[in-house]
C-alpha cells in the first residue's frame, strides 16, 4: 500500500439548535509520499471541515464522523484515541491555518512556539529546540532569525507570520503537510513568495501536502492532483493537467471560466457562477449543483450522480457523462 | 437501463428548464435582529426564568400593597413581633407593622429606584456620550477624560459622599446614584455612535442633508438598543445593591417609607433574639431581584451578541 | 516601559486632584456648619479644625492649603478626640483593613479563576452551572446579608467559628469570606466569558494541531491569555473591596479604617469621613497605577504600542 493517506467515502456533520448540517458527505481521495493535492471549491463546501477531520480537529462537542474512514499510514485515524492522534499531530501530520494573523499565540514568543513541538516530539532540550528552531526560520526565509525568535507574532508582518507559522508546522519534518488556504489572508506579492515556499519545502522535504484554496491560479502552481468540491462532496478528480485542459464538471467548468487571464481586455467582467451553494441542513437529493447548472437536465433533481471514471486519471460526478446523455446533450 | 434500484430512461436526460428558479426558494429564510434576539432567549432558560420573575415582581409591586387590607406604615404594638401567620403572611415588624404589604411597598420604592437611576443614566449617558462621539476631536477627547476621572472614584464611595450633604429621601438617593452612575452608559453609547458613523446609510442620511442629533436619534438609537437595554437592565441590580448599603449605613430612605435595604438593615439585630424571618424576607427579596436582573441581562447579552455563542 | 509609567503617574494624580477637589466641595456644601453640629463639641477639638482647616482664611487659600496638607498625608484632627488626629486612626487601622483586604483578594481571585476556567471548560455541563449559580449568588447577596447570615449560622448556631472582634486568624475567615465573595463571583463571571472567547480562537487549534497535551494547552495558550482581562479589572475589584470592606469590618467589628469610616458616617465626623476618603482613594489611585504596570509586563502587545507612542 503506497498511499500515505486514504480518505474514504467521508461523512461529517455537526448538530446545532438549527438542525443536522452535513458539512461533509462523501469525499474520497488518496495521496501519495511526496505528492500535492490540491482541494478546491467555494466558500462553506467543506474544505476546512475534511482537513480538520484528518487531524481530529472537529470540535468534539457537536460533530460527528457519520461514515467512512480515514486511512493515515495504514492507520485508521476515525478509531484512534487521543494519545495516538498526540504522536500523530504536528510529528508526522503539520497544518498550517488561513489567517497568520490569529493562528498564533499572542502572549509567547516565537521561540517557545517552535520549540514546545520539538521539545514533545523530538525530545529536544530547551537549548537544542532554540537552536533547531533559528535553522528552521532561516529555511522559511526569516531575516535574523536569532534574533526575531525572541519576538512576539504581533512584532511580525502577516507573510511574516505564516512564514513563522510554517516553520512550525514542519519542525517535526512530518510526512504530511495540510495547508488550509494559507495565502488567503496574504497580499499577492506576498502570497506569490509563500507558494514558492511550500514548492521548495516539498522539492526539499518530499513532504505530501494537502492545499486547500479557493485560488484555481494556486492549483496551477504546484500541485499534482486536484479534488473540486461542492457542498460537502468531491464532485471531480483528476491530475492538473487533465483537469485545466479539461474540465468535465459544469461546476470545475465554471471555475476555470473564473480564473483570471493574462489575455483578457480590461474591461472585461470576470466570470462567476450565478446563484449560491445549497443550504447544508437540507441538501438537496438531487445533484448539489443543479440550481445553477447550464446543462441540468430532468434526471439531475431527484437523483445524485456518482463518480465516474473519464480519463486515465479524471473521474466526474454529473448525469451528462451517463451513456444516456450522450444524446441529449448534442440536441441541446 | 437501470443503476442500482433506479431505473432510468431516456426522457430524464432532456434538458431541465425550470432549474434556475429553484435558486430562489432554496434560500435561508432571513429573521429580523429582534426575531432572532427573541429566539436565542427562549433558548436560555436561565434568562427566561429571569424575566418571568421580573415580570412578577413589578406585578406585585403594583397590586401587593393592598392585597390584605394593612398599610405599610400602621403600627400594632400588641402585634409586634409575630412570625408569619394566616393573617400577617410574612409576620410583622417590631413595630407590629403587616411585613407582607411592607414587603412589596419596599419593592415598589427599590424598583423605582432601580429604574429611575437607570433610566437617568440612559438618558444622560445618551446624551453624554452622543455629544461627545459626534463632536468628535477635541470635544471627544476632553469629555471623555471628564468621564474617566469621575469614574475612577469608585462608586459607592461617591453615593455615601453624596448622601452626607443630600437629604435622606428617595430622590436624593437617586441623585446621588445617578451623579457618576451615568458613565458607563456614556462610554458605552460612544463607542456604539462611533462605530455607526462609519456605517453607510448614517453617512448617506448625513450627506442627504439630514441634521446631526436626528441622524442620531431616528438611526442609530435603534441599532444601539440592544446594549443600552443590556446595561439598563444591569444598572437595576447595581441601583438595589447600593440602596441597601445605603440603608445599612443609616443614609437610606427614612422610617415609615420602607424599602428592602431598610427593612433589611433595621432587621439586623432581630436575628439574635430569634426572629429570624424579619431579615429572611428582605434578604431574599433583594437576592432574588439581583438574581433575576443579573441572569435576564447576561441572557440578553448573549442573545443580542451571538458571537459567543455560536 | 518609563514613558507608559510616567504618563499612568501624571493620570493617577489628576484623579486624585480630582477627589480632593470634590472632597473639598462636599465639605462646603455640608448644610450648615459642619463643625459646630449641635454645639457639643469641646472648644479645644473646634480650636483644631480652625487650624487645621484655616476656616477663617478665604476660600481659595483654604482650597490650597487643604491640598497642601493631603501632599503630606496629614488628615487632619478629629471630631471625636482633641488629641488624637486622624492619622492616627488611620495608622492604626490600616493594618487590619489591609490584612483583611489581601486575604479577600487572594481568595477571590485564586478561586474565581478556577471556577471560571472549570465553568469555561465544561460549558453547559453541570460544573459549569454550579460555578455560574455560585457566581450569581456571589453577585445577588449584598455583603452585609451575607455577613449575617454567616454569622448566625457558623458562630451563633453551630458555634464554629467566631463571630466578632480580630484577635486571630480565625477571626478573620467569616469576614474574608463575607468580603470575597463578590469580587469572587465577578472574576468567576469574566474569566469563563473570557476563556470561552479564547476557546474558540484560532490558536488553540494551532496549539492541537502541534500535539500537544491538553492541560500544557489550556494553561500556556487558554488560561494565559484569557486572564488578561482579569487583570484588568482588579483595580475596580480592589475598589469593590474598599467599598464592601465598611460593611464587613462594621459587622464584624473589625478595628479597621472601613470601621473608622462606618462610625464617621454615624456621628457625623466629616473630618474623619473626609479623611478616611481621601485615604482610600489613594490606596485605590496607587493600586489601579501598580495594576497598570503588571498589565503592561503581562500583554506582551501592549509594551510595543506603549514603546512606539
Ligand atoms: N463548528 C461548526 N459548527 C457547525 N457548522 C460548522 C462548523 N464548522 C463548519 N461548519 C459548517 O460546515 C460547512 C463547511 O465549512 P468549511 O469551514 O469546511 O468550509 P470551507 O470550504 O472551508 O469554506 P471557506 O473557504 O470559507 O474556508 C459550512 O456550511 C459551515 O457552516
Ligand atoms: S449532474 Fe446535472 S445538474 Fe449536476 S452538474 Fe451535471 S448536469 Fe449539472
Ligand atoms: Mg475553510
């Protein structure tokens, strides 16, 4: 079994006074030593809520794992307790989080921050976790980095700060890297400078590393494969490639249609999808996206398409690939 | 051709028309602020408790007084001194007088008080802190600091200094609550006034020419509301708190008038010769109004602020 | 660091001019004549307020050499005694009320924190409505109601502890009791809404997602940072002390100067009332100034914005 980590068929909800919201309702992926893969979707479909699942992150009060597994190693993470998952966070699973400017502990410095992973995980003295942890800043790019780790995060800029926070996150050197849109909080300039950093840790580390972004020009950048989500499903798979150059989903179509290009005229209005995602407390039983796809037809309101298999690596949940379709599409 | 238990047709792959519209109807219903204040409230049982024995409270307030025929000032010395019975159902005082219409005659002069230092403080914060906000600058700064070094003397200390040169009354009492009482409310009213200015339909209300105090009252009140009513139903308790310190200290409202911190104090010294209902029945009234106010206002704080609870 | 303390200085003498202003307002306004009340007073105690008050200078020369004396902390003669001043009684009950007030302190504090990190941690659990009960019934008793009941219970009916006096240390557990519990309850109240706030910041996952231990996480990135706003406030809890420590130590008949004040107001001593005010007060300035520092070495954010000014 080469995959490092396996998410089958995952289900997540959480229970609030308002009702069952099933933020997440069938994700499926697998990722290899060393590979990106990139998760991609809007806003609420779900993105932070299965990386936060991988980690056990959710909190325990008011959501549950409803089915499937999570295979991390071989290990199944739904089932471990909490003093596997401790050997398991930050040692060979690290998370870096969208906002630098609050993921950070306020009132301790730097130095403690790094150390205290190093200190629990590689059973480092307080001198060897500082001196690990000046090399550590260096590597992600800080300026006097003896000296800035005596600092407090509020003494940092924002890419600054993700750059400390990244630091962090890879101190134990772990196998797998989850970085939940960790550039947008960021300026462009300076999102540009923390990609060509993760590119360079993975090149450096052979790290795995989950990305999740709204940002398709991200995707481009450095990942091997990309997962498109819509309200709390993977509604298509494929390597980047495949996926840029054709996109099979109306949902993924719409994305790549809202990706700014160098090509386009001033004036010209970005695309964006019309209409807004459905409501988590009800999905509907049809397909998720039905409400605002060109090409819906009859079937896609009462019955959710399943995944299907289209090229070597590219598979589709939607009706317009069923053989069924070929047809109606053409007369369309 | 058939997938699963489904079976499927050609037909259902045509093209589906009416698919946009069904966007519409899909959307979350929007409840108004107070709808959705209201609704989170219920949800606090605690709070709700509250209200319903503030409600009861002010009814008894109103209509106690006169329910079994006594006066709160008659005295019965051949009455003095008894423990609750059928006819005197809370007992009576060492002056023989009915503890129960005493009792809600009390409630009555300590929810006014109560209420009345609370809303003076509405009103002079509002305009303390409405001025100062608008103004902004200078005026801002200046005021402020007034407010500041006022509200550093700490604030039974300023309503004991008070009362030594006020009269003992029930009015001087509210002055003397309501002369530094009112700061909290003025910052408070500040900090949402300024936050409203930055607001868009107040400034499109100020450039259509609209003056400044009706900016003021007709949209931002509305919208500061919910705090206001939060620090007005706080202010209640602080106000009966006071009061029965006052009256622990001989400064509070003076004999026959009677208010839960009077009957309280006088009743100190009844304990020790084992009538201990005299002070039983104003301690427990005071507990329970400062209980009641104390959880209905943090209900409220949390049902009009959801971020903590989310 | 100098710069932040000079300027917390400057403000903590301008409200204390403030309360000597108004002090000295009030006592202008007594109706009246303050110091010949009812004509009792012996002509020697008379001869001492005239000294010491220059009440037959005009009215701004008395207005400074009233703030020149409080420069020098001298509080004047009292109405009770021609020899002994206020100061005297001050120096005598200082210590008591400031043994009292500690101790109330540190109860309610190390108290109020655990109950408001239990109550935070176990949010709508039963330990979390129990701490919050206790907090209310902290906030809803007033303490001389509490006083007595303590009284009639643990000294009168089951005779454990004593009831009067300050003679030893158990003396001093009904009125500390009596007096912490307010402040208590306020630090219970905001360290659970403080905490609750922290529990839900983006850090903490930080902190989970390192693997870290759960109790390492709740005290260096929960506890540390939500007691900030504690830290805060003592200033107001100190001057809720104060202000609760006149009941208390009047119940109690503790020898303090919360007593001294008590009895001031009862026989109408304004240069006691005066004085012992004006005594509090700076106790209050000079505690809210040393709150004000510690705050400034505990939030690390603020010694930059306070270095930048
Ligand atoms: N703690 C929670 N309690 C209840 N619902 C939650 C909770 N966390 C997330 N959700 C719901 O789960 C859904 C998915 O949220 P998620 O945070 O995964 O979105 P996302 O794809 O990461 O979006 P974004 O791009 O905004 O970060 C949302 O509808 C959200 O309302
Ligand atoms: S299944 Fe139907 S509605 Fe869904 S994306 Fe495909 S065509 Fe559109
Ligand atoms: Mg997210």
């Amino acid at each position: 079994m080469d995959n490092l980590l396996e998410v089958k068929d995952l289900e997540v909800s959480f229970y609030t006074h308002a009702g069952e919201v099933q933020a997440v309702r069938g994700v499926n992926f697998a990722i290899k030593q060393g590979e990106v893969v990139a998760i991609v979707g809007e806003s609420g479909c779900g993105k932070s809520v299965t990386a936060k699942s991988i980690m056990k992150l959710l909190p325990s009060s008011n959501s549950s794992y409803k089915k499937g597994s999570i295979l991390f190693k071989g290990q199944e993470i739904i089932q471990a307790n909490e003093r596997e998952m401790k050997k398991i966070r930050g040692n060979e699973i690290g998370m870096i989080f969208q906002d630098p400017m609050t993921s950070l502990n306020p009132t301790s410095k730097i130095s403690d921050q790094i150390a205290e992973g190093l200190r629990k995980h590689r059973n480092m003295s307080r001198k060897e976790a500082l001196n690990y942890g000046i090399k550590l800043l260096e590597m992600v790019g800080i300026p006097h980095a003896a000296e800035r780790i005596h600092h407090y995060p509020h003494e940092f800029s924002g890419g600054m700060r993700q750059r400390v926070m990244i630091a962090i996150a890879i101190a134990c050197e772990p196998e797998l890297l989850i970085a939940d849109e960790p550039t947008t909080a960021l300026d462009v300039t300076i999102q540009a400078q923390i990609l060509k950093l993760l590119k360079q840790l993975k090149d450096d580390l052979n790290t795995a590393i989950v990305l999740i972004t709204h940002d398709l020009g991200v995707v481009a950048e450095l990942c091997d494969k990309v997962i498109v989500m819509y309200a709390g499903k993977v509604v298509e798979t494929g390597n980047i490639a495949e996926i840029f150059r054709n996109p099979r989903h109306p949902y993924t179509m719409g994305l790549m249609r809202s990706i700014p290009r160098l090509d386009m005229q001033r004036d010209e209005n970005l695309y964006s999808i019309v209409g807004t995602p459905p409501d988590l407390l009800n999905p509907p039983k049809g397909c998720a996206f039905y409400s605002r796809c060109k090409y819906a037809m009859k079937i896609c309101k009462d019955f959710s398409p399943e995944m299907e298999s289209l090229e070597q690596s590219q598979k589709a949940a939607c009706w317009l690939y069923h053989p069924l379709a070929k047809s109606a599409v053409k007369t369309s | 051709m058939s997938k699963g238990n489904i079976v499927l047709t050609k037909e259902m792959f045509v093209p589906a028309e009416d698919n946009f519209l069904e966007a519409e109807t899909i959307s979350a219903p929007s409840v108004s602020y107070w709808r959705e204040t209201w609704r989170r409230l219920k949800e606090n049982k605690l709070a709700l408790f509250g209200l319903i024995i503030i409600i009861l409270l002010v009814l008894m307030a109103i209509v106690g007084p006169y329910i079994n025929g006594y006066s709160y000032f008659e005295q019965d010395f051949s009455k003095k001194n008894q423990p609750p019975n059928s006819e005197h159902w809370f007992g009576t005082d060492t002056a023989g007088r009915d503890l129960f219409t005493r009792a809600w005659y009390g409630a009555r002069i300590s929810l006014f008080i109560g209420l009345m230092a609370a809303l003076i403080d509405f009103v002079v914060g509002v305009i303390y802190g409405g001025i100062s906000a608008i103004k902004g600058g200078r005026t801002d700064n200046i005021m402020m600091r007034i407010a500041e070094v006022l509200f550093s003397i700490p604030y039974l200390l300023m309503v004991i200094l008070m009362m030594i040169i006020l009269e003992r009354g029930i009015w001087p009492i509210i002055v003397a609550m309501t002369i530094t009482g009112w700061i909290p409310m003025a910052r408070l009213v500040r900090g949402q006034v300024l936050q409203l200015k930055e607001l868009e339909y107040v400034q499109a209300a100020n450039a259509m020419g609209a003056g400044t105090f009706w900016t003021l009252a007709k949209h931002m009140v509305p919208n500061m509301m919910g705090p206001i009513l939060v620090n007005i139903t706080l202010t209640v308790p602080t106000a009966i708190f006071a009061e029965a310190t006052l009256s622990f200290l001989g400064l509070g409202i003076p004999a026959p008038e009677a208010s839960w911190g009077t009957m309280a104090s006088d009743s100190l010294g009844s304990i020790l010769i084992g009538n201990f209902y005299q002070l039983a029945i104003p301690a427990l009234l005071i507990s329970i109004t400062m209980f009641a106010f104390n959880v209905f206002g943090d209900g409220l704080r949390d049902a009009l602020d959801p971020k903590l609870k989310k | 660091m100098l710069r932040f303390a000079g300027k917390r200085l400057l403000w903590a003498l301008v409200t204390l001019w403030a309360i000597i202003t108004i002090t000295f307002i009030i006592m202008h306004s007594i109706p009246g004549d303050p110091f010949a009340r009812e004509g009792k007073m012996p002509p020697a105690v008379y001869e001492n307020l005239t000294k010491h008050y220059h009440l037959d200078e005009p009215l701004y020369v008395q207005y400074f050499l009233y703030i020149k004396s409080l420069l020098v902390f001298d509080f004047g003669p009292s109405l009770k005694s021609s020899t002994l001043t206020v100061n005297d009684y001050i120096e005598k009950g200082f210590p008591v009320s400031l043994h009292l007030g500690i101790q109330a302190l540190l109860l309610a504090v190390v108290l109020g924190l655990i109950f408001g990190v239990i109550a935070a941690l176990n949010r709508n659990k039963w330990p979390d409505y129990l701490s919050m009960v206790l907090a209310i019934i902290g906030i809803s008793v007033p303490s001389f109601i509490l006083a007595t009941f303590l009284i009639n219970y643990f000294a009168v009916e089951w005779g454990l502890l004593p009831a009067a006096t300050w003679s030893s240390w158990s003396h001093t557990i009904l009125p500390t009791i009596s007096l912490a519990m307010l402040p208590m309850a306020y630090i219970a109240r905001l360290m659970r809404s403080s905490m609750l706030e922290v529990l839900n910041q983006d850090f903490m996952l930080t902190a989970k997602s390192k693997g870290l231990n759960k109790g390492f996480i709740i005290m260096k990135y929960g506890v540390r940072n939500a007691i900030l706003p504690v830290v805060s406030v003592l200033g107001i809890l100190a001057a809720n002390l104060v202000t609760g420590s006149f009941v208390v130590e009047s119940i109690f008949g503790i020898p303090g100067v919360g007593e001294l004040f008590v009895d001031g107001i009862f026989n109408r001593d304004y240069p006691v009332i005066l004085g012992s005010t004006i005594f509090y007060s700076m106790v209050l300035i000079f505690l809210i100034f040393i709150v004000d520092i510690a705050y400034f070495w505990i939030d690390p954010r603020i010694k930059v914005a306070g270095e930048e000014q």
